[in-house]
C-alpha cells in the first residue's frame, strides 16, 4: 500500500475519544499529514484540528479520507456512505482500517472504479506473501514485543524511530497494524495474513538493507496471550531482530481481555522471547524495557522504573515520561 498524504481524518459519529484511537494515533506521530478532522453530528471526540468538509480539505491539498475511527464490530455505517462518496467524487481516496471492507461496499467500488480513486482496506493485505525462509538479511532490525497485547509496543518503536533518525541514523517503522499502516502510509497488517505466510510477510516488509539501516518492526500481541501468541511468533521469526525491547503495563493483574491468564513474569517473558527468537537470529537480545506508567503517580511511576532496572539489570524507561534516548544508547 502507498497511501498518499496528507490526510482529512473522517471521524465520524464517534461516541468518545478512544473511539477515535487510529486518528489520534495519525495526529500525535505524523502530525504534517493530519490536515484536519470531519465531524458528523454527536461526535464525541476532537483532535484539535481544524474541522474541515470535503470541499474545503480538498482545497487544502488532502489526498486521502482517513476513516479515522473504529466503532463496535468495525463495520462501515450507513451514515458515512454519502460522505465517502463525496471524497471520492472530489478527488480523494480512502483509507480504513475496520473489519468491513470499502471495497465490499458496491456504492463505493463503483464510485472509485469509475473515477480512478483507491479504496485502502488497510487491515486486509493486497499482496501475496511467500512463506518465511529464515534466510540472513543485510541491515538491523529492532522489535518491541510485550507481556501482554496493548501495553505500548507501537508508541515504543514509532519513539525509538524518530530518536534514531535524531540523530542521523538511518532508519524505518515498520507497520504491522492498521494504526501503524495510516501513520507509516504503508505496511502489511499482520492479523490478517494466513497463519503459514506470517513470517514471509514480515521478511517482505523488513527486506535487505544497508549495514548501518534500522528496521524498527512494530510488534503485536505476546507469546503468552492464547489469543495473540501465533501472531507474535511469527514476527519474531520473520524480524530476525538483532535488539529487542520488552513492553509492560505494570497495573494489569491478567491478560488483556483473559481474566483466567495472569500477565507473565517479565523475566520469563524475555527468555521465552529469545527462544522463539534464536531459530532465525541466535544473536538476538534485549537492550532494554518499556514501561506504560500512565496509570502510576510521577513518583511511584519513578520509582517502578528504577526498581525494574536494577531488578533486571537493562535500561527501563517509559517512552511518554521519560524518552527513549537510553534504549537508542544501547542500540548503538
């Protein structure tokens, strides 16, 4: 996918502002592409950006309509459909990252057949993968995995890339999720590759590179979620990364949604991690770890992280509070 920029997020009739996480998430990490926000009556969220009809986004140069919103089951609402038609009719693509797809929708495959417009199904691959041969790629490649699914892991490689470039270093996010895809303007979303081609599609995505080049591969799930393992396996093995970075959310008491699964030992975490990682890169190892403490006060968050370090003997930080600089340090 090669989504052009910049984008009018389409936030629809969101009813709260985590309805509107994969615009918020285009906002806060690609800012230059999020040219305004429309809003249809009884939204709930709001960027802060300029609020825009399509008239006047196309005249500020928007490229892309960016279904900026994920409602419940992810479906494309009967309420939306004239204004995607109207993007379409003046010049914009589409771009979504929802279950349901825009190309299902006859209305707007037609539209967009018709005037040469692209309809982007971000969570649903184009292309067809080979499956992973494990074979040694030029370049470096870094992976965030995590204890548990949604514990920061896209944050982390999106910071620690901005902080590698920084500082004149080569280097690319890699997305594997819808989010990561509008942000990056291309990807593959891994949860929806057939489970055999998982790896070949992260080899695809991450291809040789210079020596001195850094993938930074967002990760998915966790080797210890029963819903999400089979995901994160096949990442690790098709990164070959040469560092990890291991990612915590220290107030959970259980899996994400799995009341029954308690979140893992982080110690355990990594050295299961580095097992699954040494079938395609025995080298591999983890330069750091990186806490969410936004639940925690200033002073207890603090206090976590120091502890965390000292207990595990590898830099911790908290991408938000305190930076990424120090697991860039180790990288390098």
């Amino acid at each position: 996918m090669n989504i052009q920029t910049p984008y009018l997020l389409f936030l629809g009739d969101a009813p709260d502002p985590l309805a509107a996480k994969v615009a918020r998430g285009i906002c806060d990490w690609r800012p230059e592409s999020a040219i305004g926000q429309l809003r249809l009556q009884g939204c709930n969220a709001d960027l802060g950006l300029r609020d825009m009809d399509i008239a006047q986004a196309v005249a500020a140069g928007a490229k892309t309509l960016v279904v900026g919103v994920a409602n419940r089951g992810g479906v494309i609402a009967d309420g939306w459909i004239e204004i995607l038609r109207e993007a379409l009719a003046q010049g914009m693509d589409i771009a979504a990252g929802l279950h349901n797809r825009l190309a299902d929708v006859p209305t707007l495959k037609a539209d967009a057949d018709r005037l040469g417009r692209q309809l982007f199904d971000v969570r649903h691959p184009s292309t067809a993968f080979d499956v992973g041969s494990g074979a040694k790629r030029g370049g470096k490649r870094l992976l965030p995995v995590g204890t548990d699914c949604s514990c920061g892991k896209m944050y982390t490689a999106l910071a620690i890339e901005k902080a590698l470039r920084a500082r004149g270093i080569k280097a690319d996010f890699r997305a594997t999720g819808q989010t990561g895809i509008l942000v990056a303007g291309g990807g593959v979303c891994v949860d929806a590759v057939v489970a055999d081609f998982i790896s070949g599609a992260v080899e695809w995505l991450s291809p040789d590179n210079d020596d001195d080049h850094w993938d930074v591969v967002e990760g998915q799930g966790s080797l210890f979620h029963p819903s999400f393992a089979g995901v994160t396996t096949g990442l690790i093995h098709g990164a070959q990364p040469d560092a990890l970075v291991l990612c915590h959310e220290p107030t959970r008491t259980h899996m994400r949604g799995l009341p029954d699964f308690p979140v893992p030992d982080m110690q355990a975490c990594m050295d299961a991690v580095l097992r699954v990682a040494d079938l395609t890169n025995p080298n591999a190892r983890f330069v750091g770890i990186a806490v969410d403490t936004s639940k925690l006060a200033e002073q207890q968050a603090l206090d976590y992280l120091q502890q965390t370090e000292q207990s595990l003997g590898l830099v911790t930080v908290d991408p938000v509070r305190t930076g990424v600089e120090r697991l860039v340090d180790q990288m390098i």
